[in-house]
C-alpha cells in the first residue's frame, strides 16, 4: 500500500493533476487488493467483517473498475483509492507494531479515530463509481445473460449493481459504528492505563 501512496504522490507531481491518476496504480492496486484475500481469518478481526470488506474492494476494482474502463477516469475512483490507500497503511502499520509488542499511541490512534473520515471517504467513492458504471453497463449488457438460453436462467448486471448500491444502506452503518463501539473500548482502556501509571 506505500507502493501505491508513493504512486499516487510521483504520478500528481509528475502531472501537475489528480485527474485520472488511476493508471498510475491500477496494477499494484489491482495485485495488493486481490492479494488480501489471502488474510481472511488470519487477522485479528472478525472473520465475518474482515471477508465482507475484502470482497466488497475486490469486487470494485475487478468487476466496477476493470471492467467498466469508461470508469477509469472518474474522480470518485481516486477519493476510494487514497481512502484505502491511508487505511491500509495505518492498518498494517498497527498489525506490525503489535506483533513486535511496540504498539506506539499514535498508531493506535490512527487506527482508531481517522477511519472516522476515511469510511464515508471510501464509501462515497466506492458508490459514486458504482453509479458512473450503470449507463455502460446497461449500454453494453456487461456480464448480464438473457432469456432464453439452455439453462433457463437470466442475470442482469445492471440491476445487481443497484442492488449492491443498496445493501451499503443497511451494511455500512453496521460497520461504522461496530468501529467506533471499538474505539471507545480501546482508546478509553488505553487513556485508564495511563492514569494508572
């Protein structure tokens, strides 16, 4: 993910720009996302939680903006990009830092607090490309199987993408404030192990 942050950061320069700094780290972007698949149930959040996140980022960036290069050029791909892009960083920071038993506040506080800005940050990139997506989706009948055919079954992509636009009504909130119950669990527990010492 600091691979994709020091992309992000050379591509602006080198442009002058923000406009359509998704080239820039598409492949990275594209290996570092996929690869978390990879840490389902072996980090120490819920397995349930941790699979919905990873596969939800998997499906944006292989079956949104892969798929749909019209996409490719829309701010709302940079503003979910730099939101996971910081996340990730402090989150693996956190992980490391915990497994050496030097865990510093300031990491801890990162990881605990600036998710504050960063989910609504993700999320409104993650829905706006979805909603930047439908017209070509529906123009170009991407991954949708129609009637009749030898299975008897159809499929509109189209419409499961406006269905996955909803499912973030009653999902997002559920992990929004489940990280902030964990913030004030963690960071009240650690500002009473100050006062003890």
């Amino acid at each position: 993910w600091l691979v994709i942050a020091v992309g992000l950061v050379r591509a602006y320069l080198a442009k002058g720009s923000y406009h359509s700094l998704y080239y820039s780290i598409e492949k990275p972007l594209k290996f570092f996302q996929t690869g978390a698949l990879l840490e389902v149930g072996i980090v120490p959040s819920s397995v349930v939680l941790t699979a919905f996140q990873v596969m939800s980022r998997v499906f944006l960036t292989w079956a949104v903006t892969h798929s749909v290069k019209e996409v490719q050029t829309e701010d709302s791909v940079l503003l979910f990009v730099v939101a996971w892009t910081i996340t990730e960083i402090i989150r693996y920071s956190f992980y490391t830092f915990s497994l050496l038993n030097h865990l510093p506040y300031l990491i801890k506080w990162a990881r605990y607090t600036l998710f504050i800005v960063l989910y609504p940050m993700g999320v409104s990139g993650e829905l706006l490309t979805i909603y930047a997506a439908l017209p070509f989706v529906r123009q170009s009948g991407l991954y949708s199987i129609s009637l009749p055919n030898k299975y008897n079954f159809s499929f509109d992509y189209y419409t499961f993408l406006i269905l996955v636009m909803i499912s973030y009504i009653p999902i997002f909130p559920q992990l929004y404030f489940h990280m902030l119950h964990q913030r004030r669990k963690v960071l009240s527990h650690t500002e009473e192990h100050k006062k003890s010492e």
